[in-house]
C-alpha cells in the first residue's frame, strides 16, 4: 500500500482517471477540478502548482486519490480510512500546504483526525454540503416572467461581478473570478435569466466528464431574491445539461440553508451524500 504524488497532470489521470470515473457522481469536484486544469492550464485557480496523487491497495488497484490546489482545502476521493491515514503522515512531512479537506464526510474525517493527531493542528468544520442527483426534472410552476439566454462575452463585466459576489457570500471561491468566467464562457458554461432584458439570475455547468455535469455556481443578486428566478434559471440548466453528454446532473447545496436545499428538491433533485470541508489552524 503506499501513495505516488506527482505535478504531472497526465501521469495522474492515466493512473487515477480510472478509479474516479467509476464513480463520476462521488468524484465530481475532482473530475471537474482536473478537467479545468487541462483545459485552461495548471494555473486556473491560482495559488502554488497543483499536486496529484493515488494510492495503490495490496492488490494492486487505484483506491484513492487527491488533487490540491493550494491554497484551496485539498480534494480527496473516497478512500479506505488507512490511505486517509496514511496521506496525513506523507503530507505532514512534506512542503505542500494542507489548508484544510474537502471530500465526502468519511474520507474528510479519516484525514483530518490523522492530521490533527500528527500535527496538532485543531480542525474546525467550515461547511456540510449535500450533493444531489437530478431524477425527473419538476419546473417551477408558475415559471418567473422572462426567459433563459446562454451568457456570452458581452455579460463578462456582470458574471465577474456575480462570482465575486457569490465567492464572498459563500465563502467559497474558485480562484480568480475573472479566470472562472473566462473558462466557464469558454466552453459555454455559463447560462442567465432575463426579465424584462435584464439578467435577473446566473446558473454556471461545469465540464461534462465521464458522463457528469454539476450546476454551479447559481446566483441571484439579494434585491432580486423570492422571485423565482434561481429556481428557473436552475431548471433550464437542468435540461439543457443532457445535451452535453451529460447522463447525471449534479449539484451540491450548504446544509445550513434550508432554502436552497427545499427549492432543488422541488426541482426533482436528489440527495446521494453529504460532503464536508474542515480547515486546519496554523
């Protein structure tokens, strides 16, 4: 049993890529993370070089993974509790900055009980989040007046706005927000709702890989909010999503909003697991 770590993009996704895309929905940070990397480049989310490693069971098999992108929490595939365990002691004893976890709730705990035990380091529970699959797609009705538009280049200034704005509601982010939209607009990623000629709302799509598309980010501005137009704007996301190749669509939600949480479920989403992010201090 032991862990290969790498800065070679390729050599990981030939090594990992397998195990990831047999589960694609519980995978789905680190398969849209890692497709983004190579479409747009290692330095998509800023910070230091990204780093790559799998772990190889007795028998021989990739059983799990990560992907940090410093200074980001590191991502963290499912994995058996020994690989959790023993990934805390390698990167304990290494250069690369561990900031924190996020993965489903198992793996984040295995790893950051190991490496507060190893470190000391006190762990502190930023976010839960539930990732969701779409079943039947359920439409608002009555639909908000208005209609969804793919963004284009003209809408730059405004999505940059709105994911800088989402970043600091939710404290969250995916780098440069500038970066963000360039990318997401480069592959069409990017969808708005507009009432009267004004866009109302934003949906985002990642990359469709390995059969799976997730809907983020999605955002209203506060003013514009209980009009109905996120849930719309999600929806029409939702169904346009198949045509990418898309065969399950995802999207998480912050346990701690039950609004959010009540509007997707409306929508025919459902739950598949929780996933949870821990910071590390010091």
């Amino acid at each position: 049993m032991s862990w290969i770590t790498t800065h070679d993009l390729d050599a990981f996704t030939a090594a990992a890529g397998p195990c990831l895309r047999a589960e694609p929905a519980a995978h789905t940070v680190l398969l849209t993370v890692t497709a983004s990397l190579d479409a747009a480049g290692l330095d998509r989310y800023g910070g230091g070089t990204p780093e790559f490693g799998w772990w190889r069971a007795p028998d021989g098999r990739v059983a799990g993974a990560y992907v940090a992108t410093p200074p980001y929490p590191l991502l963290l595939s499912r994995m058996p509790d020994a690989a959790a365990v023993e990934l805390a002691e390698l990167l304990a004893a290494g250069p690369l900055p561990v900031s924190g976890v996020n993965a489903g709730q198992a793996a984040a705990e295995a790893f950051a009980g190991a490496w507060t035990a190893r470190t000391g380091a006190a762990g502190t529970v930023e976010e839960r989040h539930r990732l969701y699959r779409l079943g039947e797609l359920v439409p608002p009705d009555p639909a908000p007046p208005g209609r969804a538009r793919p963004a284009t280049e003209e809408d730059r200034d405004l999505l940059v706005a709105w994911t800088r704005e989402f970043a600091a509601e939710s404290g969250g982010g995916a780098g440069d927000p500038a970066r963000a939209v360039a990318d997401r607009l480069a592959y069409g990623g990017a969808t708005l709702w507009e009432d009267g000629g004004r866009p109302v709302s934003y949906a985002g799509l990642t990359r469709t890989v390995a059969g799976m598309a997730r809907v983020a980010p999605v955002y209203t501005p506060p003013p514009l909010r209980r009009r109905g137009y996120a849930a719309a704007v999600t929806a029409a996301v939702s169904r346009a999503a198949p045509a990418t190749g898309a065969l399950d669509v995802l999207l998480f939600t912050d346990l701690a909003n039950p609004t959010s949480n009540a509007l997707y479920r409306r929508l025919g989403y459902e739950p598949v697991e929780d996933h949870v992010v821990i910071s590390f201090d010091g």
